[in-house]
C-alpha cells in the first residue's frame, strides 16, 4: 500500500483539513532558471544609501533609501541561482560593472535552465525613502551658536528606536542658543516644533529656527513628514560630551576616541614654512615646527586620521587655525558622537632652531717673528713664501682644510725653521731663542644661527721660548699643538673645533669608507626605525623602517661617520620620494682625490598578505524578542564571522549592533569598524571585503548561528475565541502562525493542563461530529492560518485551498528533529498524527502559499498530489502517527504506540539537509481527518513542541 503523510483535519464549511504532503515535482520555470537572490556587492557614489535587493516576479528592485538626486548609479552586484541552472546571459556578475543612469532605467539579463528553458529579469532601482525611524540623519550644521566660542560637533547622534537626535557640543556653557540645519531624508519635509512636551506649536524653518537649551535636559520636538505623508516626531537634545582628562579616565570608557598615530599639517595663509609637525599621543598635543616668521598672522590647516563615528572640532568648529602669534595656542577635539566622550588636543607653533654648529670656512693673515743671535740669519718658508722674518712681518694665509667629523681646521705650511750658520760642534747658538706664530684678521663662517667664540678681531697664536746655549727650535712640534675655540648652535648644542699646523706636501690620507651612521631625525617625525635602523654593507646602506604609512616624501638626518679625516660631499638632509628611491651618498678622502659613493635604500617590512578579522565586539540586538547567546567565533579557514542568537521565531530584520572590529594588522576595508549588521533572514551572509597590505583581497562573511524555537512552542499562551482559541501568537491574516480549522461552531481545540501539570498549559484536540452536515471533525493546531472567510464557499469543493500552512523560517543549522510531549485518548478505531513540513518558496506568485496536498478522492489509499494553487514547493515531510494498539493503522502504514491517556514525547524526524524558506508543524486528533474518517470523541493532547538541530 501506498505511504503518505496524512494530516488529519476533517471539516466541512467549518472545518478545515490538514492535508498529506508529498514531495512534488518542481516547476522548470520556478525552479531552474529563477534568481534565489540578489546582492550589490560595491557602489558609487558612496553617498547614495542602498537597502537589500528585492525580487518580485521577474524583476529586481534595487531600493535607494538616501542619494535619489544623485545618479546614475554605478554598481556590482552577485546572484544566487539554483545549482542546475545552466548559464546566465547578458551580464558577467562578480566582474561587470552596471548603471542606473536614473530610476527609470532598466538594465535585463536571462537565466537559462539545464533544459535550456530562458527566463527574462530586469534590473531597476527603486527610490524607496527611509521609514520613520530613519528621517533624520546624522550630518548637522549650524547657521548661528551663542556664545559664539561654543565647541559642537557636526555629527548628529541619531537613535532611531527611542526617537532622539542628540547634537553634541565639549566644555558648554548653558544656556546655549542655536540654529541648526539638519539632515532629513530625500522627499521628506519637516512640519512643527515645539519646546518640551508643553511648548506651542510653530512651524519649524531649518537653518532659520533657533533654539535655545537651558541644560542638558532640555529638548524640542521636531516633526518630519515623510514623502508618503507619514509623520514622525523627534525629540532633540543638547548633549555635553565628557571630556576624557587622564589615562586612566580614558581608559575606563567602554569605548574610545580613537588617538591618532600622526597627523597631517599643511601650509596655510601668510608665507608660512613648516619644517615639521609632532604628534604626542602621551600629552595630546600637536607641535608645529616653523622657520622664523616675522608677519603675523599665519594660518595652519591641521588634519587628523579618525574613524566615521569620531567628529573633529576645533575651537570654531573646524581644523584650519589661525595663529598670531608664537605664544598663541589652539584647541581641537576628537568627539566620539556614540559614547559621548571627547578628547582635548593643543595646537601650538614652535619656531625651528637648529643644532648645527659647524664651521663652513676659514680664513686669516698670520704673523711670525723671531729674535736676532749672533749673526744668525733666520728665516721661515711659509705657506710658498721665503725670506728673512723679522717680528711683525706679515704674510697672506694659506690653504685651508676643515675636518667636520673630526671638527679640526688645518693650515698647511711649507716650512718653519731657523738656518743662521753653525759652529765647529755643528751646532747653533742662541742666547735668547724664541718662536711666535700669531692668526689674525680671521673671516669664519659657521651654520645659520650659530655663534662662534671668536670673532675677526680675535687671534690664535703659537709661541715657543729657550733659553738652552745649544739645541735647535723644535718648530714642527710646536706647529703640532692645537688651538682650539666653540661653536654654540642656534638650539645651544655646543661643538668645540681644534686648529692645527701641519706641513705641506703631508701625506694626506687616502680612506673615504663610511664607518657608521646613525639617524638623528626623520621628518615626519612619525617615521619609526627597527631596533637596528642601519644595515652598513661594501657599499650600500639600508635603512629599515617599521612602516610606509604615509611618511613620504621623507627626510633623514644622518650623523655620517667616515675614514679619518675623510668628509660627505653630498648636501644632507637625504631625501627619499617614496619607498624604492635611494639616496646616493658620496664620502671624498683626505687627498681630495679618492671618493666612494653609497647606495642608501630604504627597507620597509614585507608587504603582508593578511586579510582577515581578528576581533570584533558584539552588542545588543533589535529587536530586544533577539538574545545574543556568546562571543562572535571567528574562523579564518572559512573566512567566517558567526553570531549566535537565539529567539522564539522574532521577526526579521534582526540588527545587531557591534564594535571593535579589527583586522590583521595594516589591512583596510571599507566596512566601518563600528557599526551595525543588518539581517533581513537567518540565512543571509553580510559580506567584509578587508584588503591586505600587499593589495590582496580576501571577502569575509558574518552569518548567524541562529537556532529558533517556535513563537509559544510551550503552550502556556492562549488566544481569545476571536482567535479561534489558538495559542498565541494566534495568526492574523497576513501574519500566519498557530492556527486552527476549527471554528465557533466546532471548538475542538482547547487549552488543558500540560504535561508539567498545575499551571502549565498544553493544547487539547477533540475530533467530533460536526453540527448540520453531521460529518467527522478533527480538532488540528497547524503553523500558517485558515480563510475562514471562505469557509462556506470552498469547504465542501475544495477545502484544501482554505489552509495555509508555514511561516518564513530563518534557522542557519540544519533540523535533526523535532520533539514534542503527546497525550492520546481515540475515540474509537483512530489514530493521531503529527507532521513536520519544510517548504520551499523561491520568490514567484506574489506570495508564498503552500496548501500542502489535494487527495483523489476519498480514499486514503488513493494518494494525493500537489495542489495546484501551490507557490511553493515542499522540501520535505514527515510525518508521525500514533495510537494506542499495535500493528497498523487500517491503511497499513505504521504507527507509534501510546498508552491511552498518557504523556510520551514522542521524535518526528526530519530531513533538513535541504533548502526551504518556511516551516510548519501540524497536528490533528485523527491522522485520516482529511478523508473524514475517524472517531469522534478521539483527543490528542500536545505539549512542548521542541526543534533539535544538528550540531
């Protein structure tokens, strides 16, 4: 004998059968060649606000909440069709970039089935305006604020489910008097505004209306009447941020203004030079290093990385500062618009001073002298000029060598000596011997700024006496002793630098080797170097920074160690345009002939492929029906986020709100770091594309780990007798959910004590003979809703089309089973059933109907077929009967053995290795109802009606 899955519901005029399901053969053109979903995966312009993609029979609409004036369009987009269909025609999703040039334009594509069967789609957009909750938006300006010095952030705080719109300001001064220009959305237009819940009512200008806040209390209504006429009245605050003064404070918030790691500071009005900008996160203060400036006023624009959700004021409200002065200092906030905290930057000016303290040259004239013995001759060769030297003779100065590692100055000599003759000994006498070599008229340059301890009139000199009767004038050593004077630079770093003689035609050294070289400063001054900045090679230099980020066009500032006397010949600072330019860097020997040139390159980290989430925080769900049950998993394998949540069957969309979303360290993406995720069903994937630093792109997904139970599945709940006494939620028409066909006149479904017993309640199922036409009626409670307004019209030709079964079911794991706690009295030869169904709706017929099966005729035995007012499918069923014998039942199909008048949770497995869109259970106190065949007087008592998924 044929196996069916009965659902026992007879009726006639009142009472509705609950039908057999069997699974049915699909339609080729609902099925393999329709479109599941649609999805727009990249849009431009950003400012254009789009909701999900709706499907209704061959058309997609793309709805366009907020930006209708600003079209065309631009978009990618990605689609969902069933495994079988064979291609898609007219558009490369995934890949081919389509526009909108307007909402009238249409753009077409064609899916074609395995069976070559072609179904036609057309692509348009739909300006859809937010819905009340939605129409005011969070961009503000302000047309007037008194006092004039008011700190408020052009970030409005919208809270949609409360209706607040809180505009937010740092350090007010109550009362605060201002006319703002709000933001509503396209087609909207504001109506009234009123002072408090008392204030009159006067027509509300925007960017024309002042309004004037005592205190943080104080609020206006503001009415904003939708482009449908729908009315909407917001309450508007003036909040004052906490301002976040230590660490500690700062630390302790939940969430935080997001410090900057640098910023940006260009040249404004007034001739200004930069030299650089320093960032101090541990003090929050930004300093501007300038050149001397001698006319005031100067203008300075500064600009900080922040995330969407941190507004930046300054003291009027914006980021350029005027300056008119070096002692004139600026303010800036960082507001955090969500959690209402702000953080205090000071701007100031720092005139630029610098360290240098060398010598760029040197000149002179000299004099030498000597006194006269015994007819000696003495005379000096000097610098190529020879003759008899008496004290006070002058010559002209001669070559000069400046050693700025070493910060020596040498003048080169020719020769000094004393050549008066000798005695038989071969030695010279002298009486009163002495030597003296004295700088003057010297001319030194040394760095900006700098000052050098000795001027044009100061002199340097070198003086030997003996008083020996025998020996010569050790000249050379004596030219060998330093003199030595200071340079003192512009900041007071102090060099000292030693002067020397040396002898012409010395052999000069020949090294020109960098030995080391250290860095003394970057600009920008948020450049970072490893903890070994340097790698010395042969002949490169590598310089290994932490990262690129926005450091170019960089400057360095060496200190160059070289060989001996050895000097860079290259200007300095180096200047790197971006992260492969070198820098050649060119060290002369001593003898002005050698040289060695150095590659220096910069080294920045490997360029990561890393593209994933590392963290996210999730916060409360809307609506508040949703629990959020744990931590959000991440699973870089899958490139999954998953949230669990769990809830009695809580309409979609569900809007989870969340925080500190992180990614692997330098990559990027445009999805916020804060914000909300919008589901529209449980199955829905919320895509985050997150680029890698290397440019690589990895798309993530968040999906719900979503596992509901029945709205009311304890039973405890129960309607009114305009509900036809069902638990609730009982269904309205429309909104489906318990149900039953029994109407007034047959009320087989009744509350009864439940399998806890005392207060717990159950549903409670009669079968009995129904009034007028004498006929067999089941008790039935079902999942979907019955016309009872058609009742009388259909109930006896088609009884089957009165009941519709299934809600939309979002769960994301798959159904093992479901359970339920049954009590079985028959009333004579019957049997209960229970039956589970999943259905299948892809989106055609305007709506989804399932009417389960229609039988032929009324034989059990004869089978059923699906009804042909069906839009959906089923996915599976299963069904469970149940009755107090053994064997079975009078069709041969199976049954579960009960004991009479007994609790027994009894399992309807079910098959949920497949797709479906809605689920329904359905239960009846005679399993063959529908061929209104049973007993009257048969009651099935149903508690606890549990969902088992797999793990």
């Amino acid at each position: 004998m044929k196996t069916k899955s009965a659902i026992s519901v007879a009726f006639m005029a009142f009472c509705v059968i609950a039908l057999a399901v069997s699974c049915a053969k699909l339609d080729r053109f609902s099925r393999d060649n329709s479109v599941l979903s649609f999805r727009v995966t990249a849009h431009t312009p950003e400012e254009m606000v789009l909701d999900q993609a709706v499907i209704e029979d061959n058309t997609v609409f793309i709805p366009v909440l907020f930006g209708k004036h600003k079209f065309p369009l631009r978009f990618t987009a990605e689609i969902e069709t069933p495994p079988d269909v064979d291609r898609i025609l007219g558009v490369n999703f995934g890949q081919d970039t389509l526009t909108l040039d307007n909402d009238e334009s249409t753009l077409t594509f064609y899916v074609v089935a395995a069976n070559g069967a072609t179904r036609r789609y057309d692509i348009r957009a739909r300006v859809t305006p937010l819905d009340e909750n939605n129409m005011i938006l969070p961009p503000v300006a302000y047309n007037s604020v008194a006092p004039s010095d008011a700190v408020l952030s052009t970030t409005a705080h919208t809270i949609a489910d409360s209706g607040h719109v809180e505009l937010l300001g740092v350090e007010l001064q109550y009362p605060v008097a201002i006319t703002p220009r709000l933001t509503i959305v396209d087609g909207a237009s504001f109506g009234t505004i009123r002072r408090g819940d008392d204030g009159q009512a006067a027509a509300f200008e925007n960017g024309a209306t002042q309004l004037t806040f005592d205190d943080e209390n104080t609020f206006y209504r503001v009415e904003v009447i939708a482009a449908s006429g729908l009315e909407k009245e917001w309450k508007l605050y003036l909040r004052d941020c906490t301002l976040l003064g230590t660490d500690a404070d700062y630390a302790a918030t939940k969430y935080t203004v997001i410090e900057p790691k640098y910023c940006e500071v260009t040249e404004g009005e007034g001739g200004l030079v930069i030299k650089e900008s320093i960032a101090d996160v541990s003090t929050h203060t930004v300093k501007v290093v300038i050149e001397q400036q001698n006319a005031w006023p100067v203008t300075v624009r500064v600009q900080f990385p922040a995330k969407d959700w941190v507004d930046i004021v300054g003291a009027k409200r914006d980021t350029t500062f005027t300056f008119t002065s070096l002692n004139d200092v600026k303010k800036l906030y960082l507001i955090d618009s969500y959690d209402h905290n702000a953080r205090l930057w000071t701007i100031s000016l720092v005139e630029y001073r610098s360290n240098k303290a060398d010598v760029l040259s040197f000149s002179y004239k000299w004099q030498t002298g000597s006194v006269a013995g015994a007819g000696i001759n003495k005379s000096v060769l000097f610098n190529n000029k020879s003759g008899l030297i008496y004290p006070g003779d002058i010559n002209d100065g001669g070559e000069v060598y400046i050693y700025p590692n070493e910060r020596w100055i040498v003048l080169e000599y020719d020769e000094i000596y004393t050549n008066g003759g000798s005695d038989a000994a071969g030695a010279i006498a002298f009486l009163a011997k002495w030597w003296k070599i004295t700088l003057r008229d010297m001319n030194i340059t040394v760095s900006p700024g700098a000052v050098c301890s000795i001027n044009s009139g100061s002199q340097i000199v070198w003086e030997q006496t003996q008083t020996s009767t025998q020996g010569f004038i050790n000249a050379q050593a004596l030219g060998e002793e330093l003199r030595t004077f200071t340079v003192t630079a512009q900041d007071g770093t102090v060099a000292t630098w030693s002067v020397k003689l040396k002898k012409k035609n010395f052999t000069r050294n020949s090294g020109c080797e960098i030995t080391n070289l250290l860095v003394d400063k970057a600009i920008p001054s948020f450049a970072s170097f490893e903890d070994e900045p340097v790698l010395l090679g042969q002949d490169t230099i590598t310089l290994r920074l932490k990262d690129g980020e926005r450091i170019f066009p960089l400057q360095i500032f060496p200190q160059v160690m070289v060989s001996q006397f050895a000097k860079v010949i290259t200007p300095l600072p180096m200047v790197f345009s971006g992260p492969d330019a070198v820098y050649l860097l060119t060290v002369q020997a001593e003898n002005g002939v050698n040289t060695k040139t150095y590659v220096v390159n910069l080294s920045l980290p490997q360029l990561a492929d890393g593209a994933d989430v590392t963290g996210i925080t999730i916060g409360t769900p809307t609506p508040s029906t949703f629990t959020v049950t744990g931590q959000a998993t991440i699973d870089p394998d899958t490139r999954t986020v998953t949230i669990p949540v769990v809830s009695e069957d809580a309409p979609f969309p569900l809007t989870i709100a969340y925080t500190n979303l992180t990614f692997t360290e330098n990559a990027t993406s445009t999805v916020s770091e804060r914000g909300d995720f919008v589901f529209n069903r449980g199955r829905e994937a919320i895509t985050i594309p997150i680029v890698s630093q290397s440019g690589q792109v990895n798309t993530w997904e968040v999906r719900l780990d979503y596992r509901p139970q029945l709205r009311g599945w304890k039973l405890d709940s129960w309607g009114t007798a305009n509900n036809k006494n069902c638990p609730l939620p009982a269904y309205s028409y429309g909104n489906p959910y318990w149900a039953t066909s029994n109407n007034s006149f047959t009320q087989n479904v009744n509350p009864a004590t439940g399998a806890s017993g005392g207060s717990d309640r159950c549903a409670e199922m009669m079968s009995s003979t129904a009034p007028v036409v004498g006929i067999l009626a089941a008790g039935s409670t079902f999942i979907g809703w019955f016309d009872f307004d058609h009742a009388v019209s259909a109930g006896t030709t088609d009884p089957v089309s009165l009941t519709f079964f299934g809600v939309p079911w979002h769960a994301t794991a798959k159904i093992k089973e479901v359970l339920v706690d049954v009590n079985y009295h028959p009333g004579g030869t019957d049997w209960g059933s229970a039956t589970v169904h999943l259905i299948n709706w892809n989106g055609g017929g305007g709506s989804c109907i399932y009417h389960g099966n229609k039988p032929n005729g009324s034989n059990p035995s004869a089978g059923a077929s699906p009804h042909p007012a069906n839009t959906a499918a089923s996915a599976a069923s299963s069904t469970v009967r149940f009755g107090t014998g053994s064997g079975t039942t009078t069709y041969g199909e199976s049954f579960i053995s009960v004991q009479d008048g007994q609790w027994r949770q009894i399992t309807i497995p079910v098959n949920g290795n497949v797709n479906y869109t809605h689920f329904a259970v359905v239960f009846s106190s005679s399993a063959y109802g529908d061929y209104f065949t049973g007993a009257a007087g048969s009651k099935l008592l149903i508690d606890n009606i549990r969902i088992v998924y797999e793990n």
